[in-house]
C-alpha cells in the first residue's frame, strides 16, 4: 500500500509539472527566446563578471535560460561606452558603490550600471 501511494504522488506530481527542484515543468531550460544579437551580448557581457567562476555561472545562465529565436522586447538592452548588454547585471558591492557614486555625479542608473559593471 506504502509503494502505490508513493507512486501515485509521484504521478500527480509529474502531472503537474512539479518536479524535485521546485520548478515547473513549463520553466524549463531556454525557454525565453531572443534573437541571436541578444543572446550573443548575454554571452559577451559575462566577461565582466568579476571571477573566473562567476563568468562561467554567467555563461551558464544564459545558456540554461534563453534561446535564439524572436527578438525579445521586454528584455532591457542597452550600450553605453561601447558595451551592449541586456537584462539584469549582477552587480558586486564594489560595483553597486561605483553606481551609486556615478549617479551622484550625474549618470543614469542604467549608464552607471553598464560602465561600473565593464569598466570598474
């Protein structure tokens, strides 16, 4: 009786798209299309992240989270100073307190963040 019942939340579970690491079946990996410029200054802007290990995370994501298709509109792309990127930056403290000091100085949050994120 113990095994069939397990089997059927197994079931039920896998029916509803739950799977054991909290996530839908529906939000699998690439599931956000974006065309193939977006997605290569996803790529290119990991080579910002501070470390090593965190430009592989970076890479990581992208490549777990998006695919190449349609354009994506609502994704935010910007360049400023000759860097494109798009979507959310992960930024460091350090980073965080260069954008805050360059806001102060008169930037836009969005050009503090490309320009402390590439070039601090």
């Amino acid at each position: 009786m113990g095994k069939l019942m397990y089997a059927a939340v197994l079931f039920m579970a896998a029916a509803s798209g739950i799977v054991a690491t909290g996530t839908s079946a529906q939000a699998s990996d690439h599931d956000t299309p974006v065309s193939r410029d977006q997605y290569q200054a996803m790529l290119d802007q990991c080579q910002y992240a501070d470390t090593p290990r965190l430009r592989g995370e970076c890479r990581a994501e992208v490549r777990n989270n998006y695919r190449i298709g349609e354009e994506d509109s609502t994704l935010d792309c910007r360049t400023y100073s000759g860097v494109t990127v798009c979507g959310d930056l992960t930024l460091s403290k350090r980073e965080s307190a260069c954008v805050q000091d360059s806001m102060a100085a008169g930037l836009t949050r969005r050009r503090a963040e490309v320009e402390c994120y590439a070039f601090s």
